[in-house]
C-alpha cells in the first residue's frame, strides 16, 4: 500500500511471530464470506437459523477468558507516575522483554491478519486509524462490525498518516501470562493469551479509550466512556447528551430508550448515535462536540430482550456474532432475560446441553452480542455526521440500591466534575471480580483511563476553564434504588425519558428544581410519574436526600480522593468540603 512505517511493522512482528500466511484486510463483503466461512469450518462459529438471524454466528471463548482482566491489563508508561494508583504499571523495556518469548513463534501455523481500520466518522476531523495484527479471524470479523475497516482506514492513512498500533496474538490462552499491555508513548497495545472481545478487540477499550485517553489529555479533547443519544421534544428542539455508567448498568438500555405510548403520541422521540464510548471537542462555536467511534454495538446480551430493549433486539437479528450465550435446538440464541419460559433443551455457553433444572446459567453473564450500529432502528441519521454533535447536558451514573437520589444537577462544571470523580457502583460481570461489591469508578472510567487519575480530572478541569459557560450541564442519575424489600423504587426503561426531560429542561434554564445539599433535585411533579402508580413513600424515597448517609458518603469521599495524595486537585477537595459544610 505504500506506508513505510506501517509495511516496517509489519515485517518486524512477522519476523517474531513466524505466521504461515499474511492477509491485508480490506473489509468487502467478499472477504467478510470466506473469514466467517473459515471459522464455521473450524467449529468456532456455529451458523444461526439462516431465517430468524441471517448471516449471524455463535461464538465460544474459553471457559477462563470470559471478561475483561483488569489484574493482567498494565499501562507502561515510561514514568510509573504518569499510571497512577488505579492502573497496574510495568516498565515498558522490562514488559517487551516479557512479552517477547511469549510472542515469539505465536502465529506459527496461522494466518496474521493485517486490519486497517478507523475510529470516528469518515472525514471527522475527530477520526483516528489503527492497525491491529491478529492471529485470530474470530476478531477480524468482529472488528468489521465494530470499526470501519479497510479501505475506509487505509483511504485516511494515506502513504505517511499517523495511527495507533495493536498486536494480538492468542497463544495459549493461559491465563497466567495473559497480558493485555498499554504503551502510551509507543501509541501501542499488546494482548497476549486472551481471545474474548475487551482484551482482543484492540479498538474498543485499549485504544478508543486507554491511549485515546491520552492522546486526548495531550491535544486538548476528551476520551470518554459514554453513551450519546438525541432527545427530540415536540416542538422539534434537540438535546444532545452524552451519559457514562459502568459496563452492564443499562448504557445500551438507555441509549436506545423506546419512550412509552404517550410521550411517543405527544412527539417526543429519542435517538442512538453511540452506545459506549464518546470522543468529544470544541467546535468553532465554543462547543463541546461529540461523535461515537464505533461502528457497531458490543452488548450484553443477559438481560436484554424485546421487553427491555427492543431496538438492541432489532439490531442483531441479523448479520451479527453472539459470544457466550445459549443455543436452542432450532439454531437460534437464548440467554436469562431472553424473556418468557426457560427452553426445556439448551446448548449452554460451555457447549454442555442445559435445561431448566440445571445448576448453571444458560448463558454466560456477561455474554455478548456484537451488531451493527446502522441496524438499529432508532441509529440517528446524525450518527456518523463528521462534525459530531453538541453536547448539553453529560450524565455520570451507577448502580447503587441506597444513597443516590434517582437525578441530581450540579451547581456548574468543577462541581460535575467532583460529581464524575468519586462515583460509586456496584461491581458486574463485565470485570472480573466479586459481583455486587461496591467500588469507586471515576467517570465509569476506572478500568480504561490511560493515565494518572488525578491528572485526568485535572484535565477535566482545564476543559471546563476552556469551555467556560458553554460547557455541558451535569447530572448523576440511579435507576437502581431499592426499598427494604429489595425492590426498585424506579421502573427505568422507556419510563427514565421522564428524567431525560427534566434534563433537557434544565439545560434551557427551566424545569422545576429544588435546591439540596448535594445539587438541584427535580420535584416529584417535575417528573410527570402521576400515571406510574408509584405510591407516595416511593416517590420520596427516590429523591431522598438522608443526610447520616450523605455524611458517611462524604467521609468515604474525602478518604478516596486524599489517597491520591498531592496529586488530587484542591479543586474536588474543595467540593468534598463544600459538600460537608452543606450536610452540617
């Protein structure tokens, strides 16, 4: 193709992998028939029902490479400071020299698949190439759904354009030298003995998200892990808002909210532009503008259904891959939450028959779909627009059955930003680790931030000193508060379009708000829930401010934020303390 750098890449790790073959992907349907035809020859696709989901496959992973590890995923910065506390950091020298004898001979036997592809929006000032080299088909097909790839990619790189660099090899997949290795100042990631969708997709999280991050932080935009969606009102007026929460606490759901009869009756519509991550900067107006990266959807399939999510549902009927989930006898998916009874006969995600009597999900809990983003029904025409879009209002969000209010407002930026820093939620199955322990996730970015976090909120700081009084409003919404029984106060669904108004509403300075210790809070009649039955204790207890927890919270906060020492901008120690007074 006639870059040099990349063509010198590429023969380095040919060198050191030793691959029987190489093949440049270009991303045509032609070339998409004979990868999904190799891996159905290997029995690592599994064809669906040709007429309930056309030219889709079920993949399985390893019973041990389900989830993203974040206890094997380093940053190796050249400085251990610039990693911080939160991320595991190795010397870059001394990790090469590790991951060196562990790729060397890796891809012999195997094709090396060299994939172009570009993050962001063709002709997007915004847009980034990368280049990832795998031995795996299973991410190649998976990456010409979630990224534009091929000709798209190489058309922006041109003989001597920039791009990230990703190597993946799947080796043997031992888990105890599975390294998934970020080198900032290389632009590189490398994966190692890992074959499941957040270690080996080296577009998603490790660069849309760990180098962005960076190369963010170095140019003066963000990187951020956040949904964006268009709410449009009656009258025609659109609220863009970008909203970031934890993997599995319903950013798909939200994205893709279908509003209920009455509002859809009245001319409110919501609309998807991204699902999961956001790359956001100023436009010439003084703006933050924002556009998804990504092509396609990554989702968690349990829980989902037409019930839920219907347009999720929608997307991957066809021309999709579902990793971990169940298999019934007629060739199409099942997962828990699918909806309706049990099948009484499965293929389990092990590959083991299942039925309802057995001791063992159906599915894997944090079993996937990977689908394409213009298959959603409710994909905004704006999608893939350039420019992006301008953000109003930014919702931080997690999963917390006590303490967080069901929607707040911030006072202003530093304040949001203090919000964003010390957020709470319950842990899930998309990271390894105990489900349900409670963990601090700044900005849900914890497990992808490339950098030191407090310099990362000190750049969001610096962002709002830039932007000023354009900046976006921002909000901390919880769908999940739970009464002693352990019910949730909040229907959630196409019903949160009630707390997206009240959003949309404040971001044109109306909407009723009271003012409490922690932010603005909407009035119970604010959120037009009369018709939700919610009896009245409830509809209390979702705002309710308990000043003996907020106390204990803000405690908790103090000793959180202290614990990044004299790097924690005084800024958010100024907030916790304000925070404090207030409660007093």
């Amino acid at each position: 193709m006639g870059h040099a750098t990349l063509e010198a890449w590429v023969d380095e790790v040919v060198r050191l992998t030793l691959p029987d073959a190489i093949e440049w992907c270009n991303g045509s349907d032609e070339e998409s028939a004979r990868i999904n035809g190799r891996l159905v020859s290997t029995g690592s696709f599994i064809p669906l029902n040709a007429e309930k989901h056309p030219n889709s496959y079920l993949a399985r992973s390893g019973p041990n490479d389900v989830a993203r590890v974040e206890d094997r995923t380093f940053i190796c910065s050249r400085d251990a400071e610039d990693a911080g506390p939160t991320n595991n950091w190795r010397a870059p020298a001394a990790m090469h020299e590790t991951l060196r004898p562990l790729l060397a001979g890796a891809m012999r036997g195997k094709t090396m698949y060299v994939v172009p592809y570009l993050l962001g929006p063709p002709g997007s000032p915004m847009a980034k190439v990368g280049v990832e080299l795998t031995d795996s088909p299973y991410v190649v097909a998976n990456l010409r759904i979630m990224t534009r790839m091929g000709e798209p990619a190489l058309a922006a790189l041109g003989e001597t354009g920039a791009f990230s660099r990703g190597l993946h090899a799947v080796a043997s997949l031992d888990p105890q030298n599975r390294y998934i290795s970020h080198f900032p100042e290389e632009n590189l990631v490398v994966s190692v003995n890992s074959n499941y969708g957040g270690n080996a997709l080296l577009s998603k999280k490790c660069f849309a998200l760990r180098l962005a991050s960076v190369l963010a932080r170095d140019e003066g935009w963000l990187a951020e892990h956040m949904l964006i969606l268009c709410l449009t009102d009656p009258q025609g007026r659109k609220t863009y808002m970008t909203a970031a929460f934890p993997s599995a606490c319903g950013k798909t759901n939200l994205a893709m909210l279908i509003p209920p009869p009455r509002y859809r009756d009245a001319g409110w519509k919501v609309e998807t532009i991204g699902d999961d991550i956001a790359w956001l900067k100023f436009g010439a107006d003084g703006r933050l503008y924002a556009v998804n990266p990504e092509a396609g959807f990554f989702g968690v399939a349990p829980g989902t259904s037409y019930r839920t999510n219907p347009n999720a549902m929608f997307a991957c009927s066809t021309n999709s891959i579902f990793t971990n989930v169940a298999l019934r006898p007629d060739g199409t998916v099942w997962w828990e939450g699918y909806g309706g009874a049990p099948p009484d006969q499965l293929i389990d995600w092990r590959g083991r028959p299942w039925t309802p009597d057995s001791k063992t999900t159906a599915a894997h809990p944090n079993g996937r779909f990977t689908a394409p983003a213009r298959q959603c029904p409710c994909i905004s025409p704006e999608w893939d627009r350039p420019e992006g879009v301008p953000i109003s209002a930014m919702i931080f969000g997690g999963r917390r059955a006590s303490v967080m209010p069901l929607v707040y407002q911030s006072w202003n930026w530093q304040h949001g930003t203090y919000v964003g820093a010390t957020m709470t939620s319950e842990r899930t199955a998309a990271a390894a680790g105990t489900v349900g322990e409670l963990r601090r996730d700044p900005m849900a970015m914890l497990p992808f931030c490339g950098y030191h976090m407090a310099d990362y909120w000190r750049h969001w700081l610096e962002m709002g000193r830039r932007g000023g009084d354009l900046m976006p409003r921002v909000f901390h919404v919880n769908w999940f508060r739970k009464d002693a029984a352990g019910k949730f106060f909040w229907p959630g669904f196409g019903e949160s379009i009630r707390v997206l108004i009240w959003i949309a509403e404040r971001c044109r300075g109306s909407g009723p708000a009271v003012e409490s210790p922690i932010g603005w809070i909407p009035t119970v009649a604010s959120l037009d829930a009369a018709d939700l039955g919610l009896a009245q204790a409830a509809a209390d207890a979702l705002l309710r401010i308990d000043r003996d927890e907020w106390r204990a919270e803000v405690a908790a906060r103090e000793t959180y934020l202290k614990s990044f020492g004299d790097k924690v901008p005084p800024e958010l120690l100024a907030e916790n303390a304000a925070l404090a007074s207030r409660l007093a």
